[in-house]
C-alpha cells in the first residue's frame, strides 16, 4: 500500500543551464516555450556549447523524466523514479513517516492491512490503565513489539508500557544496524543500560537515526515516530523458534489480558521487591496502589537492575508469555 500523499510528476531540465532546475509540465507549457519546437536554436546557452543541428526538432538539451514527490510536504522534492525503491513512501513504511502521521491526525499507524473479519478486531486500539494497546501488533516478552506490513516489511519499538516505566531515556545505542540479526538495541536511563534483543531474526534495512536527537519521541509515541528498527521478515513472526521465546500475536483481546497480567505484576513487584525492602515510610504507588509513571526515577542503581531482569529480560531457552 503506497502513501496517499505520494504524486508524480513529468519535470524538464535543460542540461546546457548553469543552473540546473527541474520545472514540472504543464498542458500549456508546449504553446508557450521554445525546447520542444525549432525555435530552441534562437536560445542563447545552445551555440554555446557548440551544438549546431538545424535537422533536430526540439533542443538536444532539454531532458524530460518522471519524478515522485510528497504532496504533504511543505517544499515539493523531487525524487527521480529510479530511486523511488530508497523511500518508504511507495510501501506500507509510509505509515510510520512523520509528515504522514501528522496530517493522519495521530500518532499510531494504523495496521498495513485487513484481509478477513478477524483483522477488524485486532485493528482494535485497547486501553490497559491508560496505556494504549494496539491489537494488530506482535508483542516479545520483554515488551518490545513488531508492526508485520506489506511484503514482508516490519517495524520494531518498544511498547506502551516499557515507555511508562522508564519515563525518560538519557541515551539510545543500536547495537544492530544492518543484516539478519535479532535487533538490539541499548536504552540508558539514571545510568542503568537496558539492553532489549528482539527475539525474531530480521533483516534489518534501517535504523531510526533521528531518534539521538529526539529522544522524548521514544517514551512520548512509542508505536509512531519511536519506533527503533525497519527490516524484512524471511519468516513468519509466528513461525519464531521455540528458544527464542513466543510472541504475543495480533489480537486486542490476548493483547489486552496480557498488558493488564503486567500491571499487575509490575504493582506486585513494586510492593514486594521495592516498598517490602526499603521500609513502609517510602512512597511509590498513586491512588489505587499501581505505580506511579518514570517509575525509575524513583528507584536506585539495585532496584532499577532487578526492574529490568524482571520485565524486560534477554530472551532466553525458558522464556515464556507470563
């Protein structure tokens, strides 16, 4: 599925120009200018560069090609057909553009497609203690998601709950960058490095590089611009190995009961291994008894480390849906 906002256009250039610049052609244009006719020998760059042929009907130097440009874009760039494969704007990549979702009018990318009654469900987005749960993706273990588009194409992040809970990133490493490899990636937050594996093989095409300077878009829209990996799959996401550990597959409602089993253990885990070591004079719960969100800026170096282990860990041989 390509962007709506995609458009071509037929553009001329005349190579004999000190300055070269693409006009697009209008149904007007012929009537009006002297490339395309005879006339082309009257211009002044022509017998400069020693091109005498009265035999030509139109100018030797005006070049005609076909070009792509985003209609949602303030300024029209031209990219020459040949090099429409290199953007994401003919595949369902498009969706995770930030011009895209800005005039969608959100900030998560709808799924690629719907091809039977049950993808009307897992469309679905819920909503778990105020975190939104999109019912289309695959959810790991440690809380990393995987968007399945067109073709084989697919999108990793971190979800919703990840982003509560680490509030804010101070520093985003990928440790994988390109070929098929699990994606990896290394989050620092209060000096605590998170390292986060994938653990589906992908073959990973690009890495979300502008997110090093915008890191508040990892933790503000994690399923949007966050997002940290683009790749192909050479599988199916439900086909990964049984030492890899399963993924949660698309459907809002085993999406669902699988976010809100975490919270509630994530609420356990604060009460045991938090609230119970420290002494009851230390407050980290809000009304109701669940964790406060940038839960880790009220932890210290231990507590954060045992946080990590425990919700977020390296898959691994027994590493099974809670």
């Amino acid at each position: 599925m390509r962007c709506p906002f995609l458009r071509e256009e037929q553009v001329r250039s005349c190579q004999a120009s000190p300055f070269r610049k693409q006009i697009a052609r209008r149904a007007t244009d012929r009537e009006e200018e002297r490339c395309s006719s005879p006339d082309y020998r009257t211009c002044p760059n022509a017998p400069q560069h020693h091109e005498t042929r009265p035999e030509l009907s139109r100018c030797p130097f005006l070049q005609e090609s076909l070009v792509q440009f985003c209609a949602a874009d303030a300024v029209a760039r031209y990219v020459p057909w040949s090099e429409a494969s290199l953007s994401c704007c003919g595949h369902d990549g498009h969706r995770f553009c930030e011009l895209f979702l800005a005039f969608a009018g959100g900030v998560t990318p709808g799924p690629a497609k719907r091809d039977a009654p049950d993808d009307e469900t897992a469309a679905r987005i819920s909503t778990v203690d105020g975190l939104p749960v999109p019912g289309w993706l695959f959810y790991a273990p440690n809380h990393m998601w995987l968007d399945s588009g067109d073709d084989g194409l697919c999108h990793l992040g971190i979800d919703a709950f990840l982003a509560r809970v680490m509030g804010r990133v101070d520093r985003l490493v990928f440790l994988t960058a390109k070929g098929l490899v699990r994606p990896t990636v290394v989050l620092t937050a209060r000096g605590v490095d998170l390292t986060l594996t994938f653990p589906h093989s992908v073959v990973i095409t690009a890495t979300n590089n502008r997110l090093r300077s915008t890191l508040g878009r990892l933790t503000s829209d994690p399923y949007g611009s966050g997002w940290l990996f683009e790749g192909r799959l050479e599988t199916s996401p439900g086909e990964v190995p049984v030492e890899a550990g399963p993924l949660c597959a698309p459907s809002s409602q085993e999406s669902s009961d699988w976010m809100t089993r975490e919270g509630r253990r994530l609420t356990e885990f604060v009460h045991e291994q938090i609230l119970g070591r420290r002494g009851a004079g230390e407050i980290l719960v809000a009304d109701g008894g669940a964790p406060v969100p940038d839960l880790l800026q009220h932890l210290d170096h231990e507590e954060i480390v045992r946080l990590f282990r425990s919700f977020f860990p390296l898959p691994s041989t027994s590493q099974r849906m809670p």
